[in-house]
C-alpha cells in the first residue's frame, strides 16, 4: 500500500504544469466542431498550453486544431488571432486542459503538412506578450 501511494506521488509531480499561467486572459477558441462557429474564453493560457472552457468531452490525446482570438483587439488587426493544435491532456466538468503542440520553426513542417497552420514557439511567444499588453491598455485603461 504504502508503495502504491509513493507511486501515486511521483505520478502527480510529474503532471504540474511547465509554464507560468495567465489567468483569465482576453482570449477565446474557435474550433471546428461540424457546428455553427463559436467563441470559447480561455481560462489561463501559457507557453505550453491553456485550460479551455468546453462542453467538448475528446479523448486523452486528441489534436484540436483552433484559431485564438485577442478580443481586445479590432478585427481589421492582422496580429489579432493564431493558429494553434492543442493536445488534450485532461478534462474537468467546464473544460479541457490542452498542451500545444507547436512547430521547431517556420520552416519545419511542409506547406500542406498537419501542422502547416500551427504556430512555432517564437510567433506564440510574441502573441502571448502582446495579450500580456492588451490586458495592461484594458487595467490602466479602468484606472485611469
């Protein structure tokens, strides 16, 4: 027994998350679901994944190809949304924890490939410091 939970311990070590979370960002997902499009919020989102707020039950491992959207941002801005794959990697009652799966670099995938759509680490980066700088407009923006 007692070697059944020391177990159980490692396991859960291994599970925490690598990257440090934004909580709440302005963000949502659109994701093809063979029904009408739909915005889904993110509930905190880092460099290796985000907890997505979905009535979807996928399977452990299943790929999602989506499109992330800054809702801070105006429409017309090319730098408003990316494309991403997510992993699920665990689900809970109002959604999903999906790690990303991203390119090495721009170049690393075929034009046409599975993954031709989805971000490398770099262009995620500079989107995610650019949601950072939209939620600082918004918060001074309230201050002020």
């Amino acid at each position: 027994m007692r070697r059944w939970l020391e177990q159980l311990m490692i396991s859960k070590e291994k599970e925490r998350r690598r990257g440090e979370r934004q909580p709440s960002p302005p963000l949502v997902v659109y994701y093809w679901d063979g029904a009408a499009p739909a915005a889904h919020p993110v509930r905190d989102v880092s460099l290796t994944g985000m907890y997505l707020a979905t009535e979807q039950g996928w399977y452990p491992n299943t790929l999602i190809r989506m499109t992330v959207v800054r809702t801070l941002k105006a429409k017309a801005d090319a730098d408003r949304s990316i494309q991403l794959t997510g992993r699920m990697v665990r689900s809970e009652s109002d959604g999903v924890g999906l790690a990303f799966v991203l390119r090495e670099s721009k170049r690393a995938y075929a034009p046409n490939g599975p993954f031709s759509a989805t971000a490398d680490q770099k262009t995620l980066r500079e989107f995610l410091t650019q949601v950072q700088s939209d939620r600082g407009h918004r918060d001074h923006l309230r201050s002020g």
